[in-house]
C-alpha cells in the first residue's frame, strides 16, 4: 500500500515539475488522461453497485463538469477568466470568422429616435442645386391686391436657403405702407415702391419679379417703364394685360352682371340710359362668389366713383384660401388690407419694352378667384413663354403649395438665356 501511494506521489511531483516548465497562458493539465480517468472511475463506481451516499455522486459530477469547462477552454486557446462566447454566431457565416453585413432596419420598424438625421423639406428641394452660375440670383416678390409682403414668408425663406437674394415688395397703400388706400390715383402711384426699388439698383442689376393676382399689373407696368431692370417676370394666377387693357377688360367674360350694374350707375345714370325705364339689380342668388366678396368704399363721397374695395372676411376663406392652412388663412384675415380702385380702371400702355422681358405664367387649379379656365384664357390671349400648373393650390399659392411654388420658381431661374 505504502508503494503505491509512493507511485502517485512520485508521479504527482513529476507532473508538478512539467507544469512549472510549460508556458503561463498554458497551464492547465493533460485533460484527456484526467477525463479518461475520471470515466473508468465513474464506471467502476457504477459496477460496483449505487449504494454511496448521494453527497458523493454530486460531488464527482461537478468534478466532472469542471474538467469538461477546463476542456472547452483548452481547446479554444483561452485563458481562465477570459472565455468569450460568441453571441452573435447565428449572423456568421458559415467557416468564416467575421459577422456578416447586414442591411440597416428600416426606420419604420422601430420608433425614431431624436438622434437621428432628419432632412428638412427644403433640404429635399435644394439637394443638387447650384446656382452659383446664374446670372439672376435675385427675387422681387409682388404681392396682389389687399396682401402685402408678409405673404410671400414661406417663399421668402425657401429662396434664402437655396441661396438667392430675395426682396419682397409692400405696394403703396398695402402691407405695412401708412399711405391711405383710397388716396392711390394711379397704377404709377401705387406700383411706386416698386419702381423705386428697381432705379436703386445697379446699372447692370436684373432681378427675376414675380407678381400675385393685382400685383400682375404692376409688374407689368415695372417691364414697360424700367425693362433693362427686369430679366424674367413670373405671373402668378396673376393679371397678365395687353396693351389698352385694364383689369375689367381682362376679366370682362368673367365680370356679372352685378358688376356691370355697380359700374354703370357710377359712370353714367343707367335709368336714363335705359330710357327712364327701371332696372332692378339682379338676384343674389346669381352672383359669383368674387362678387360677393366685393365690398366698395366711397372714400370721397357717395356721389363719386369708389376709392377703393374692401373684402368681405367672411367669405375670404372660400374665395382665396380653400386649400390653405389655417394658420395662414388667420394671418391673412388680419394683414389684408382695402384694393385702391383707380389702378383697377387704368387701361396700361405697353409697347415692345414690356415685350422684350421673358414672361412666364403658373395656373393655380382649384382657385375659386381667377378660375382656372380664366387663367389659361388670359394665357392664350397674351401668350408667354411658358405655363406652369399648380395643381392642388387655390389662389394663394405660397400659402397652399408653398414647396411645389418653389420648385417652379427656381427652375424658372435656372432656365439658360434664349
């Protein structure tokens, strides 16, 4: 007995020697004999009969799960304290060391966080321009009849960040202009900070002018008298005159006949015109809703012709904003301001100064003031070079479609010289 314990401990001090002489990071025992032992140990505890207590069966069964962990180790090349496992190994391929590229998730399957990059509309809009080039990077916005420059806003910050130079026009008696509305005589009187403007200019400054509605005839009374100022003029569903035209004579097919009476009685007596016999205004019912929204101002008497048009601000909504948020619709109902009525009755002169600036007209299509088929009339009658179509926009277009508005704008700009 004393031999063969002498035997082990010979054995036990060889191996301890072995050990000492092998590499740190390779210090553990020759697992295989150990576990090779610990297997016939095991079955020769079975053969002999299960009569051991149970404290030493578990005892040799977590012996034998360590060796087993000890075995895993070795095989890996690791280190006790330094096993990784690999929790991604559904990702790898198969016989190969590296995770495999998967495709981003879609931001649709998880909420989006505040981290991520967000791309602004206009961003979208501006990707790829270059304007650099152009030779007209600046904008003159006119407005239309009541508005005033505050409504070009959405425009005005579009144009900035694309990178032109914009400037924005409050027409005599409009936006924040303290001149009295019913005092404006004439078209020259209330397109005056526009041409003001433009004879403040450089001697080789153009600008691109884009006119609203009323503003129309202004820009085009800005073409006639200073064209060497303006490179490209933009009509807006916008009054676009020939020459001897004023604003009755373009929407004549349109006026009604509530119209036609109002004018009359004030021109001349239409009783008497119509022989002493009387003539009964026509019914409500008949009326359009423009004229509905017709409110005339005798600021000079009821003896004399009206000084200027007030809309009525409950029907605005309908009439000019039917496709426009409401914050913009409330902006609007308390900035617009009264139409001076001379300008509307001056009948423009134009000659080929007005014909030597390039026009362009964009078609607004569910405008319920200057209706669609009006616009493409006006367009056939006076043709420009080109026509634009908003669709979806109702006559305030910078308000309705202000990025779709823009987008026409700068291709307009970006179009090379004839």
């Amino acid at each position: 007995m004393g031999g063969v314990i002498s035997c082990f401990s010979d054995a036990d001090e060889a191996d301890r020697k072995d050990q000492r002489r092998r590499p740190a990071g390779n210090h553990l025992p020759s697992l295989s004999a150990e576990v090779a032992a610990i297997g016939i140990g095991s079955e020769d505890r079975i053969s002999k009969g299960r009569s051991r207590r149970k404290g030493n069966g578990e005892a040799v069964l977590t012996h034998e799960q360590a060796l087993a962990a000890a075995l895993l180790l070795q095989q890996n090349g690791g280190v006790p304290g330094e096993l990784n496992f690999d929790r991604s190994s559904s990702l790898r391929f198969p016989g190969h060391g590296k995770k495999r590229q998967t495709l981003p998730r879609s931001s649709s399957s998880r909420p989006p966080s505040l981290t991520d990059p967000v791309l602004q509309p206009q961003q979208l809009v501006n990707q790829g321009l270059k304007i650099d080039n152009l030779e007209i990077r600046h904008f003159v916005l006119v407005h239309g009849g009541g508005f005033g420059a505050w409504c070009w806003y959405k425009s005005i910050a579009l144009l900035e960040d694309s990178g032109f130079k914009v400037s924005a026009i409050d027409l005599t008696g409009s936006g924040i202009s303290s001149f009295n509305t019913n005092k404006v005589s004439s078209i020259a009187e209330y397109a005056k900070p526009l041409t003001g403007f433009l004879e403040a200019l450089g001697d080789l400054d153009k600008v691109i002018l884009v006119g609203h509605d009323f503003g129309g005839v202004c820009v085009s009374y800005a073409m006639e008298v200073l064209p060497s100022k303006v490179g490209k003029a933009i009509f807006i569903c916008a009054a676009m005159p020939t020459t001897g035209q004023n604003i009755l004579d373009m929407f004549s097919e349109e006026v009604s006949i509530y119209t036609v009476y109002i004018i009359l009685h004030i021109i001349i007596d239409i009783e008497e015109l119509c022989n002493g016999t009387s003539v009964t205004p026509p019914d409500a019912g008949m009326l359009d809703l423009m004229r509905q929204a017709q409110v005339f101002v005798y600021g000079n008497g009821k003896d004399l012709p009206p000084t200027a048009i007030d809309l009525d601000k409950s029907l605005l909504k309908e009439l000019l904003f039917n496709q426009s948020p409401s914050k913009d619709v409330a902006l609007a109902l308390v900035s617009i301001r009264s139409i001076p009525f001379a300008p509307v009755l001056e009948k423009l002169s134009l000659t080929e100064n007005y014909g030597s600036v390039r026009r362009f007209f964009i078609e607004t299509t569910e405008d319920n003031a200057i209706p669609l088929q009006t616009q493409q009339r006006l367009c056939n009658v006076n043709p420009p070079e080109r026509v634009f179509q908003l669709k979806g926009s109702d006559h305030s277009p910078f308000f309705s479609k202000p990025l779709t508005l823009h987008k026409i704008l700068v291709e307009i700009a970006t179009m090379p010289s004839n």
